[in-house]
C-alpha cells in the first residue's frame, strides 16, 4: 500500500517475514515515478528496551532525511517480550536488509550500501549489526549513528549505583537478550559469560569497523555515558582518524539528549558531514 503525500512516497507495513513484528516502511523523498536515478537510503531502527516501540517512532525522522534528499527505511523487529532474544533480533534485522537488496530496486533505492540509525535499544541493533554483520550483510554498512545505544554490557557502571527495581530491570533484560539467566552475584563479580560477551558491540570492532557517530547523554540514568566513552576509546585505538569515529556528549541531557542545542548542532553537523563522505547523494 502506498500514497503520495506531496511530491514524497510512502510504503507502508511491507512484510519481510512471517511475524507481524516483520515489517518495514519505505520513505522517499518525492513520488516514485519522479525519481530519476537510484537513491541512497538510511535503515532506521527504532528503541524501546528491545520490549516495546516499533518502526513508526522514526517516522519523523525519515522524513527530515527525505527533506535532505535520502530516502529511508524504518524497519520493525520481534520484541523481547514476544520471545526473542538478541540473536533473533539480529535475524530479524537480517531478514529486512535482504528483503531491501531483493526488492529496494523497485523503489528506487541504492542497495549497495546503507547508514544504520538506532537509538537506545535500537542504537545497540544498530551498532551489533553493523560490527558483528558487516562481512554478512547483503547490503555494505556505510556508517552508524546510535543516539544513546548500549555498547558493553560489562560496563559496571551499567549496574552499578540505581535503586533495586532498576538493576533487577537490567538484569532481566540482559538475561532476556542472552538467553541465560544473570544474577547479581555474577554481574559484581565481573566475571561475565561468554553470552554477554556476545551481545556487546564493543566486542567486534575491528580494523574494518564502519564509520561511527555516538551520542550520550552525561545524564543519562537508563544508559550511562560512560558505555559511549568505552566504545569511542576502542574505535580510536583501532583507528585515530576522526573521519571514521566521534562521540558527541550532551552535558546537560539525559536519555533523550534534549537539554543541548550546541550538541545538537553539532549532531547535524556531523550527519551531513559523513552522509556526504560515505552515502553521497547521486
């Protein structure tokens, strides 16, 4: 199902898979016929603890990508309190870049390569997709942006100091998306199972990592800053250049990075410093 709404077009709900979870949207930046040559696009993947959310909450954002000229596509996935886990999470975002490289053709999308957004839960997809999948992915990972992803679940600081409710969230989150229960005991203990190892994107970056953006909040208290910190330090001593990796703090913001204009200037900024770097528009 499509329909116009000015000169943009929008697919809606095309299924990628058999669970209703399994669907994605297509946003172009004018009417389908209008398109003349093949367009860059943006995988979009949204947040919400990896238990809730879907694709519509990036809605609004593909459509400031369309107002640049990319097109993009928000993509849904199976949620963990629908069974999943993170493999299947990884399986599912699979799933929906190989419907993209079957099928982008037919909305005018360049399926060679693609940028990964997420934020939160969506940022971590993101940046686990994209460092873990790269070699798999039937469409090259450009670049990454993740606004307040999770990038090591080793952190302490991820459990360390928040009210008993919060840590028995983490943890049951943690052992949701490993499969594998994790207790307290363990977490302080720092002897973390391989399982955790496995669901942290910080564990497979690499000489050939893709460009990275990486966005916290200083006071974040549902993903500390600290997990950006970690993950900017590997990127750099993996490789110094700053074309390939920056970490934008926002000392006055939590979860939703709100409270800093400049920041978030400089957010901008650097989407259309790397979008035209490493996803040019034709």
């Amino acid at each position: 199902m499509s329909y116009d709404i000015g000169e943009q077009s929008v697919f809606y709900d095309l299924p990628f898979g058999e669970h209703e979870r399994h669907k994605l949207d297509i946003f172009l930046p004018q009417s389908l016929n209008s398109i003349e040559k093949k367009l860059p696009f943006f995988v979009l993947i949204h947040g919400g603890g990896w238990t809730r959310g879907d694709k519509s909450r990036y809605h609004n954002f593909a459509r400031f990508l369309n107002s640049k000229g990319y097109a993009a596509v928000c993509v849904s996935y199976k949620l963990l309190n629908m069974g999943s886990d993170c493999e299947g999470i990884m399986s599912d975002i699979h799933a929906g870049m190989n419907f993209i490289k079957e099928n982008g053709g037919k909305y005018m999308l360049d399926t060679e390569k693609t940028a990964l957004v997420g934020n939160s839960a969506g940022g971590h997809v993101a940046l686990l997709y994209g460092y873990k999948m790269k070699e798999a992915s039937p469409i090259k990972i450009a670049f990454i942006i993740s606004e307040v992803g999770p990038t090591d679940f080793c952190d302490p600081s991820f459990f360390e100091n928040c009210p008993d409710e919060v840590l028995h969230n983490r943890l049951w989150l943690v052992s949701a998306l490993t499969g594998e229960p994790v207790s307290p005991e363990l977490v302080f203990s720092g002897n973390f199972p391989e399982s955790v190892l496995r669901i942290s994107p910080i564990n497979y970056v690499d000489k050939d990592f893709p460009p990275t953006i990486l966005e916290y909040g200083m006071e974040d208290p549902v993903v500390p800053y600290t997990n950006g910190e970690r993950l900017f330090k590997k990127l750099r001593e993996t490789d110094p250049d700053e074309a390939r990796s920056q970490l934008i703090l926002f000392r006055n913001s939590g979860h939703d990075l709100a409270n800093d204009a400049e920041a978030k200037e400089r957010s901008l900024e650097l989407l259309d410093i790397f979008s035209a770097r490493y996803l040019p528009l034709p």
